[in-house]
C-alpha cells in the first residue's frame, strides 16, 4: 500500500505527542507560526478514526472540526484529501458555516439567511444551551477540534465555550493556537473589553480543566532562509506578552520596535513603483503576496500593479464565501433532478475550470453534502439550496490561486508564500499619531505574523502614497478625494455592488441572458477590467443615483445593484443643497471573480435559463476614477 504521508516529512517528538493521545483527552497545543499545525491536526484526525484499538477509533461523523477562516478550512481540507489515509470523511467547518447550519437544522422556519454573522453565532449560543446539538441527526461530537483558537473573541468565543461546557463529561477536543498570532481582538470594538479578551478562551480552559494536557510544537518548517527566519525568535516574547495582559504596552512597543527594526535591516526592493520591483513581480515564478497594514494601503498597492500592468489578485475578506460560477453552469446543463457520479463528471468536463479545481473533489462533497439524495447521487435541487441559504461547502468555495497576491496582513492569516513583500511599517509613535486608541500588542503581533508568512524571501519597500484614500464612514467604503473637502474622483467597489436578484440581459440589454451567460463563461476572466457606465442621468429613488451599467469590452455584463447606487449618493452629496455632477463613467474596476447568484426560479425561467434559479454574475474589486462629461475625457484626479 501507497504511503498517505510519503510526501511530508516525519512526525517530530513533538508532533507525534499530539497524535497519539487518545480521543478522551482535553488537549491544548500552543503551535508556533510555521511548526506543522496543518499536518499535525491531520494525523491526529487519522489517529482518532484508524486507531488498531476498535474501542478507541471513533467514526468520521463524531468528530467536529471547526476553524476561523474559510482559508484555513480549505488547506485542512486539502491535507486530508491528499494525506488523510483514515480520515477523509472528517467534516471541517468555519465557525460561521457550522453556526448556521445549526440554526436551519434546529429551526427550520428561521430566515436565518438575512441576519448578520454575530446575530447568527448568538443565535447558535442559545441554540446550543438548549440541546440542539444532541438533537442532530449524528447527535453530540466525541471529539472537538478548534483550530485558529487565539482568534475567538467575544460571540464566537462565548459560542465555543457554550458548545465544550455542554459535553464536558462525554467530549474530548483538540485546541490549537498560538497567543503570538492573536489578531482579530479588533472585532471588539471597546478598547477595555479587547484588552480583556487577550488569550481569553486559553485562560477559560486551564480553569475550566483541571485534566487539561498542555503541549506545544516549536520547530518551525516554513522558513527555509535566515531573511524567512528573522522574527521566530520574538515569537516566545510575544506568547508571555498575551499572557501577562496587564501593564504590556511599553513591552508590546519594544517587541514591535524590535520586529521593525529586524525587517528594515533586510535588504529593502526600494519604491514599490521602481522599474526593477515592478520587473522583479512580473518575473517571479513562484508565489508572492504584497502585504498591507490595512485595506487602504492594499487598494493603493492594487491601483499601482494596475497602472504599471503587474497582474495579481486582490485577497477577499475572511467571510466573503462566492460559490464558483461552475455550479450555476452544472445545473443549467442538469437535465435531471439527480447525478449519478458519471453524468456529474461529464458535465463538469464540459464547462471551463479554474486552475486548481478537481472534479472528484468536488463530487464527494457535494455528494457528502446532499447525502439524504440516496448513496451514489447529488440532488440538484439540494444543490440550489445550498447556494440560496449560503450553506455552499467551504471547501469548495470560489479559489483564490493566483500567483501575485496583495493582501492586508489580516487577511493572509495562516497562509504561506515563497516571498513576501511587506510595506515598511511606521514606528508606534507614527501610529498613534494617525489613530486613536490604538492597540499596540495587536500591532506588535500582526507586524509578527506578516514576518512570518515567508518560506524563502522577506524584503521590506517602500509604501505608495495613500493620502487621496479617505473614509467614507455612512457607507464603509474609501473614495479618492483631493486637497479639498468636496472633491470626490473615485470610489470603492465592494461585496454587492452587482445586481443579481435577475440575471443580467433580463431587461432589454445587449444581449440577451442566455447569451450574456455564455459570454461571461468564455470571455470574462479576474483581474480584466470593467467600466460602470451610467445609464442615464434621472436617479432611480430617494437617495440613489442613476443606473449604471457593467460594461466589459463594451458589452454590458450586469448592472449596478441599488446598494451601490444609495453608497455612491451618500459619498457624492456633500450637503443637503450640493448639486451633484454624475460620472459618466467609473473606470480602473476589476473584475474579482464569476460567483453563482440565487435568486426566483421564476426569474431564471423567465430568462431562459432554466427553472433552478441559479446564474452567473460577475463581481467587481477595486478602487474606481471617475469620468465626468465626454467619455473620451480624462481619468479625474
């Protein structure tokens, strides 16, 4: 038999501890950044469902798997596909996604869908006291894995707690973190309550258990060079400075005075809008992410690539979930209301797919996740619903593979590249400066965790001018100003911005549906540009704008949703008696990615697309400039 693990490296005396204790255990596992966490989790999964003993071996579905982002999921995901020889049927959830499939499993009537992500873990909280869990369909876990746990914060803390509490007595779990890593404290917006919540959750366990076994992993596998090395040493520091939660800003700012210091003495690539730099990106083969402190700075870094024609991706939000534009296109093609695992096949062989996607991995877990179907069968129409309640496996979600990434800091949590670029960060003092009530620890950690992204090269350079950038506070989006208040010569496109209650060419376009369908599955691909191109000039209500048109190429693709019209009126007027001066264009958007909409089988009848009612529609990224007047005129500002 195939060695599962032949392509990883053998498990260390640390990372076999982990592995072979048994499923009762209460385990906590402080991971260091890089020290094979992934892998270590994985073989335990193994461990718990192949143990030799059969008393000890648990089945997949009495172990629950929960991590904080969907790209964690995903490598999880990926690991046990290629290397879980034992444990492939595991299930690995976002604590989000399980949150609500709680919730529709518990109570089916419950919109859960159009309530927020806190509303919904809350929800789940109370769900969870009052026995929902165990009136599953698989009952209580035996064994709980939380992976991610520096980052449980506030409801998502309280709900995993709430879910450990209630199986004290009959659960064992898996823990793993690291307090150096801890970089989501921003969700809790009072500085005070932040400051408490600073390794919380392990503080929760050691009272909570007095049989809790404690154990870590130290030695890291991700930094192959010196430059990849350079913060690894500060990594303990900061572990003790989560801990000691009192009095740790003058630490905290000489740890972060430190961890600067350590990457400015690196050789630095210079101005990021320098020929060489911009070579050196278009050239490098293998992977590279250009790291941000926030979004601003990663929408600046963005417009740059742009302008000099560097291709590259700008990395979404932990939450944004797209189901891909290949499911939309499966069950138009569906002409029955199962697949059999050959029908499923063939179609998928018909319709383009991204790099990376593997057509068996996708049938398993549509499969896994419509099983009441019958054995050997997807249900199309629990296909759709899957995508109308935002219950689409993570694991499949919409990849982000390209090779140039830019990315904020935040946003690159738990992943890994060949080289990391990262803008030269500002001392403590300059931060305070720009912004009140700043958390340093947090700053002093997330500049760790940037350091630490790196197999091979770690260079610093230069920061683009974000001056022009500004916050628009009533919408959440940045727009482009100039040295006036009024001036306004962009904005920011985001989640939503394209219409997708009705397909695109529904209404006397170009284009019919069907047709603009077929020419966004062959013509329309990420990073190419698009114009939003006004329509006419009558505003379509109260506090909206006029409509506007997504054109690529010329060709309308979709159409302005009326979230963007009310944020595009809300930035453009100043005051109450402002006169309004509509672009006649927004151009410099992106297209992110082709996502599958659900929206009335009705509409999808209506445009001929078939009676699931489920389409492709694009979504756009980016920060626009505005045209105003002629067309042909120039880009403002």
């Amino acid at each position: 038999m195939t060695d599962p693990y032949g392509g990883n490296p053998p498990l260390t005396d640390e990372q076999r501890a982990v592995v072979e204790l048994s499923w009762e255990t209460r385990l906590l596992v402080t991971a260091g950044a890089g020290s094979g966490k992934t892998h270590t989790v994985v073989r335990r999964l193994d461990a718990l469902v192949g143990h030799e003993d059969p008393e000890e071996a648990l089945r997949a579905d009495e172990i629950l798997v929960l991590s904080f982002s969907r790209a964690a999921v995903r490598e999880l995901r990926d690991r046990i596909a290629r290397h879980g020889d034992r444990a492939r049927r595991v299930r690995v959830q976002t604590f989000d996604s399980w949150a609500y499939q709680l919730l529709v499993q518990a109570y089916p009537d419950g919109e859960w869908a159009s309530r927020g992500f806190d509303e919904r873990i809350r929800a789940a909280t109370d769900a969870i006291e009052k026995g929902a869990v165990e009136a599953r369909e698989f009952g209580a876990p035996s064994h709980v894995v939380i992976d991610e746990a520096q980052d449980l914060v506030g409801d998502r803390r309280e709900m995993v707690e709430a879910l450990l509490d209630r199986f004290q007595r009959s659960c064992g779990f898996t823990v793993v973190g690291d307090s150096a890593q801890g970089i989501y404290g921003f969700q809790i917006e009072d500085p005070t309550e932040r400051a408490g919540e600073t390794d919380r959750f392990f503080t929760w366990l050691r009272e909570s258990y007095d049989d809790l076994v404690e154990l870590g992993l130290t030695e890291n596998f991700r930094a192959r060079s010196p430059e990849a090395r350079i913060a690894l040493p500060l990594g303990s520091r900061l572990q003790s400075l989560a801990a000691a939660r009192n009095g740790q800003e003058a630490a905290a700012e000489a740890l972060h005075s430190e961890l600067r210091d350590r990457l400015l003495d690196q050789p630095s690539l210079g101005d990021l809008a320098g020929e060489h730099v911009l070579q050196a990106l278009r050239r490098f083969p293998d992977t590279c992410a250009i790291l941000t402190r926030d979004n601003r700075q990663a929408l600046a870094v963005s417009e740059l690539l742009y302008e000099h024609g560097v291709e590259h991706a700008l990395k979404r939000s932990l939450r944004d979930r797209p189901v891909p534009y290949w499911v939309a296109e499966l069950l138009r093609r569906a002409e029955s209301l199962t697949l059999t695992e050959v029908r499923f096949l063939e179609l998928l062989a018909e319709i383009p797919l991204p790099e990376g996607v593997e057509p068996q991995r996708c049938w398993r877990s549509l499969r896994a996740a419509t099983r009441r179907t019958g054995r050997g069968l997807v249900d199309v129409a629990a296909v759709r619903r899957l995508v109308a309640e935002r219950r689409f496996p993570d694991e499949l979600g919409d990849p982000e593979s390209a090779r140039l990434t830019v990315s904020t800091v935040h946003r690159a949590k738990g992943l890994e590249y060949d080289r990391v670029v990262l803008l030269s960060p500002p001392t403590v003092a300059e931060l305070r400066k720009a912004h009140e009530n700043l958390d340093v620890p947090a700053e002093a950690r997330a500049l760790y965790v940037a350091m630490t992204r790196a197999r091979h090269d770690l260079y610093p350079v230069t920061s683009p001018d974000t001056a022009r950038i500004r916050s628009h506070r009533a919408s959440g989006r940045w727009y482009l100003g100039g040295w006036k208040k009024y001036e306004r010569y962009g904005v920011q496109a985001l989640l939503g911005d394209i219409h997708s209650e009705e397909p695109s060419g529904t209404h006397g376009a170009d284009m019919s549906a069907v047709d603009t369908q077929t020419y966004l599955l062959e013509h329309v691909r990420p990073g190419e540009a698009v114009t939003l191109r006004l329509r006419h000039s009558l505003p379509m209500g109260q506090n909206q704008s006029p409509p506007y048109d997504l054109v690529h190429r010329d060709r309308v693709i979709g159409e302005a949703s009326e979230r963007f019209r009310r944020d595009l009126h809300a930035v453009e007027t100043i005051s109450r008696s402002w006169n309004v001066t509509w672009p006649a264009e927004i151009v410099g958007l992106r297209v992110d990615t082709l996502e599958t909409v659900a929206g009335s089988t009705a509409a999808g009848a209506n445009a001929g697309l078939g009676d699931h009612g489920v389409w492709i529609a694009p979504r756009i990224t980016g920060i626009g400039r505005y045209r105003r007047g002629e067309r042909a005129g120039e880009d403002e500002g």
